[in-house]
C-alpha cells in the first residue's frame, strides 16, 4: 500500500472488568489490561488491540515500547521486519488491515482473498473456583455443544462426571496449562474419554513435549503454549494433533492466516483462540476460524461490558462484525 500522507500511530491502554471473578490456573483475576493501536492516515482510522501476556515475557510497557520504536512510515509486507511476532505486532498488524481496508472502500476478507465470514459456533469457557457457580454455569450454557475447562491439578478432574450429568449432550475439552506428566495423560486419559472429553489442551510442559511423540493419542492433543507462529509449526507435528491459534501469538491476522493454512496442509486439526479480550480483538480473528475444527473466540462473553458495536452472540453462535466496528 503506497503511503498517502503521514501515518499517526496512537496508543491507548484499556482495562475491561471481567462480569464476576475468573479463575485462570491458579490465579483469580477481576479484570484484564489490553492495548488498542489506532493508525490515521487522511482522516481514515484502523484499529488493532492485543492483550500482552507476562506468561510469554510480554507486559503493557513492553508492547508500547515496541510500538513506538517503529519508524514514521511502514506496511504490512515490512511489519515483520520491524516487530517480533507477538501482541505487538498483532495490534498494529490488524489495525494496518482495517485502515487499508477502508482506504480501499472494501471489507477485511475482501482485500484479503477470503469467503465472508458467516457465524460460527464458539466453545464456552467456564471457570471451576466454585461449585456451586459452575453448576449454574453448565446448566445456563448447556445449548454449547462444546464446553472448556481450565484446570490445575487432577483434583479438578472431579468436575468431568457433573458436566456429563448436567449437560450430556456436550464435549469436553480440558486445558491443563502444562500441568501434568507423560504419564498422568496416559494414566487420566482413557476414563476421560469415556467420560465425553474430546481434545486435551498443553497436557505438558513446552520442554517436555517431545515425549508426545512416544506415546498414543487417546484424546487428541492441542499445542498451545508450545505453538506460537509459523517457526515452531515443523516441531510440533507428530507431538500433537492440533494447534490452537490465537493471535497475540502469531503476530497479527497476517500470520495467523498463514499459519492456519500451512497446519492444515500438514494434516492437523486446528483450533483458533484468543486472549480474554473485547471484540475488537475477536473480530480479525473470526476471519482466521471460518472453517476450521474448533473455535473459542468466547473472550467479550466474560466480560462486564464489551465494546459497543462489537461482536454479536447469540447462544453458542458468534456473528461477525459490521464493517463500521472493524474491517
């Protein structure tokens, strides 16, 4: 895209309150702090939010550091170039799309070569601090026929026989956070799934995984913390059966894009995620899950308010965008 006057980079630091407390592993947390880049050229405006993650080294001041150190002029075919894959690169990158593509009078998916987005059917995220909640939690979103559970130990696998009881029509999938060993996944797995659990999320810790490598595959294993961009693709095949792409990690739409693309030429299944975020940042990201195995893109549902004008949902369908929110 050639430049057509001066670019202005702004950067805003946005807090969104989570709807109650949310438990994520270990950690209770009541809120979640994100980054919106907005990038205005001759009066057009595009926009970008990342959610900077401290478990992959990355914070607030380190993002705007990164931000601001791009020089006066660049593009989205010299953004790699400049910034490391990551939220950073992820903020701007979106936002370099959704200004272009109001330059061009077209929408994201067009400019990009992309079928239109349609609705699509999210996993829910639910959290298991309490019983009582998460009772009601399964029972208010029991039309989800697929359900997420983060855990931190083999106690919380307790809860596995209560959602099958209150909701029997729904999968299970388990992200265990690099929480368990080898042996654990070979020893919980096979109840596991007689007990409906259909995919296993970082059973293991990224610098042990090559042992999954070894060992049968019950329940299909996703890589999450082990998949970032498209530099680790070629480790993780043979160790896992899917990947889950968010795109804080992959650096941006751009990325993303491609590397959903080179994973199903590969064979693997894939899932796309997100941060806990807004719709801003979920809407670039519903062009990445348009058909693939698995979609959690469930983030503006936790929190207390979400952009105006953003994502719809209604039940277990997320719908895209209108063109005026992004792309």
């Amino acid at each position: 895209m050639a430049p057509t006057g001066p670019l202005i980079v702004n950067i805003h630091r946005r807090r969104f309150s989570f709807g109650r407390d949310f438990k994520l592993g270990k950690l209770t947390r009541l809120h979640v702090d994100a980054i919106e880049v907005t990038l205005t050229r001759k009066g057009l405006t595009g926009r970008g939010e990342c959610v900077p993650n401290p478990r992959y080294g990355e914070s607030l001041d380190s993002v705007t550091n990164q931000i601001e150190q791009l020089p006066m002029e660049f593009d989205r075919e010299r953004l790699p170039a400049l910034l490391r894959p990551g939220p950073a690169r992820n903020a701007v990158d979106c936002a370099l799309w959704d200004l272009e593509a109001k330059q061009q009078g077209m929408r994201v998916w067009q400019l990009a070569g992309l079928p239109q987005p349609k609705p699509l059917e999210t996993i829910i995220t639910l959290s298991i601090d309490n019983r009582a909640r998460l009772v009601e939690d399964i029972r208010r979103f029991s039309n989800h026929r697929v359900m997420k559970f983060r855990i931190s130990s083999s106690d919380d696998l307790a809860l596995v026989p209560l959602v099958r009881e209150i909701a029997p029509n729904s999968r299970i999938i388990l992200d265990v956070g690099e929480c368990w060993t080898v042996d654990e996944y070979i020893r919980y797995t096979p109840k596991l799934r007689q007990q409906g659990v259909v995919m296993i999320e970082q059973p293991v810790p990224v610098i042990q995984d090559a042992a999954l490598a070894e060992i049968e595959h019950p329940i299909p294993i996703c890589a999450d913390e082990s998949c970032h961009d498209m530099a680790v693709l070629p480790r993780l095949k043979g160790r896992y059966d899917a990947i889950n792409i968010k795109l804080d990690k992959a650096g941006g739409l751009t990325h993303a894009l491609a590397l959903r693309d080179a994973a199903q030429g590969a064979g693997m299944k894939v899932m796309v995620g997100s941060m806990i975020s807004s719709s801003l940042a979920m809407a670039p990201a519903m062009l990445v899950a348009q058909g693939v195995n698995y979609v959690d893109l469930d983030g503006p549902l936790l929190l207390a308010e979400d952009r105006p004008g953003g994502l719809h949902y209604d039940g277990s369908w997320v719908h895209p965008s209108r063109n005026e929110f992004w792309g």
